[in-house]
C-alpha cells in the first residue's frame, strides 16, 4: 500500500464511474468523512491538517497535504465530473432523478 499525493493519477486508477460514485467521492472530502467506498480521514499537524482518502477497491491511499489541497481536490472532481452550470448537489440529484423508472 502506497500514499500519493497525485490525485488525478489516484482518480484516474480509482475509474469513477457513475454519478453516485463521483458523489461518494466528493462528499467523503468535503464532509471528511465515509461515503460508499471512500473514507477521508484527517490527521492534524503543527503546519495544519492532512486529508488521506481511501478507496474500498484501491490499494493506495490519497494524501492531500492541506486545507488549501483539499479545497483545490473537492475543485477538481467538480469541474471534471459535473458537466453543466449546476454545482455537486444539485448535478446529483438531477441525475438520480433522471435515473428513476416512474
């Protein structure tokens, strides 16, 4: 088990796949907490705080070394993954909407 800190070659072995994981992945980091098969947990420094993000089906772990690596991390994964002017919430809930069978 590895840590890294290149989180677009993290993301990119990690293979999101749908909406719900995208959603998984973003909220485990902005609520530094666990959702689907991502956990974030944080461990205070003297310089501040380091993120570490892991996934239930990846071996290696994602270190985001700051706040300011985090917020630029919850950035990415939002310009990357939600194509339209909505943010992650509502992109979220718009695409399990369109998903049900009414």
């Amino acid at each position: 088990m590895a840590t890294t800190s290149n989180f677009k070659e993290w993301v990119d072995f990690v293979e999101l796949e749908n909406y719900e994981e995208i959603y998984c992945i973003y909220r485990s980091v902005s609520d530094i907490d666990e959702w689907g098969a991502f956990k974030c947990t944080e461990k205070k420094t003297s310089k501040g705080s380091m993120y570490f993000l892991k996934c239930d089906y990846c071996d290696d772990t994602l270190m985001l070394a700051s706040e300011k690596a985090r917020e630029y991390f919850l950035k990415y994964i939002e310009s990357t993954y939600v194509k339209s002017d909505m943010d992650i919430e509502g992109w979220y809930y718009f695409n399990r909407e369109m998903e049900k069978n009414d």
